[in-house]
C-alpha cells in the first residue's frame, strides 16, 4: 500500500477523534491507530524492494549495453580483419572501425547515463517520501512531549537528514558510499 496514502488515513483517524473540552487532547481508537502504524511499517520496505528493483533493473540495462558494445566491437574487428586484407582499402578499414567503437562508446555511456538518471530521480522521490514520512512520525513524537504525555523521558534528539549534502555530492560527482567509489 502507498505510504502517502497511510499517512492520509492516519490523519484522518486524528482528524476523527474526540476532542477533550478544555484541553489539547484529542481520543482516537488505538486499534485502527495501530492497525495504520502496522500497515505502515510493511509499506516502507515494499518501498525499498521497489527502489532495489529498479537498481536491478538498471544492472540489467547496463549489461545489455555492454553485450552490445561488445557486439558492435566484434563486428567492426571482423570488418576491419576483411578489409585489411586488401592493402588498398586498409586505411579506410582503419577509420571506419574506429569511428564503429566511438559509436559503440557513446552509445553506452548514453544509456548508462539514462539509467543513472533513471534510478537518481526514483531513489530521488523515495528519499523525499522517506523524509516527509520522518517529519511527521518525528513532529508526532514532539507534540507527545510537548504535551506531558511522557513525563519523566528526555525528547529525542533532533537530526537533521543529509538530504541537501547527499544532493550536493551527487551534483559534484562525489561518491557516497564505499560501493560508489568502485
């Protein structure tokens, strides 16, 4: 299930709830409040297994490209093999495969450029959705202490996600991660 959808029908349960006269505090039912929290902690590793299908998806594409590099070198060799053996045609074979396995190059940095972009902009969203979700459930936690509710307990600490510094490493070109660095 869409955990922007979840988040919907949570407010709405809080929305819902009775309000206490003379107070801040509202009664809501615990069991679809749970049953909502439940239902949320299955939908965020359905998300990761979506974003690990289009990493997946991605090494697939990849792959493909490069078996069609490969492709497109091997035919050029043979053509190059061909036309050498005729001395008077040896220096337009040698161009010709060249400009083939330029070809074949960028071509696969073309693709290989799209699938990045393809999986950066859907881990992009994800991490944002992520984020929106951890606003909530952490200004959800605030508004408990702030009200008493949990006397006795110290807050949590706040944390500041890396968003805005990952976007910046992405944009540099600077890897985040020791399997970037590969």
């Amino acid at each position: 299930m869409d955990i922007q959808h979840l988040i919907d029908r949570l407010e709405d349960l809080i929305d819902e709830g009775r309000h206490m006269p003379f107070s801040k505090f509202t009664m809501i039912d615990e069991e679809r409040a749970l049953e909502i929290i439940d239902q949320m902690r299955i939908s965020i590793p359905e998300e990761i297994e979506k974003a690990s299908r289009i990493l997946t998806q991605r090494d697939r594409i990849l792959a493909q490209a490069n078996e069609e590099a490969a492709r497109v070198i091997q035919q050029a060799r043979e053509r190059t093999e061909q036309i050498i053996d005729r001395e008077a045609l040896v220096q337009a074979a040698q161009s010709r495969a060249a400009n083939i396995i330029e070809q074949a190059r960028q071509e696969a940095e073309g693709i290989t450029t799209d699938a990045d972009q393809y999986v950066l902009d859907n881990l992009t969203t994800l991490e944002d959705r992520l984020n929106k979700v951890l606003v909530e459930v952490r200004a959800g936690i605030q508004h408990v202490y702030d009200s008493g509710a949990a006397e006795g307990s110290q807050p949590p600490q706040q944390f500041v996600p890396p968003t805005a510094v990952a976007r910046e490493q992405v944009e540099a070109g600077a890897p985040k991660s020791a399997a970037d660095k590969r």
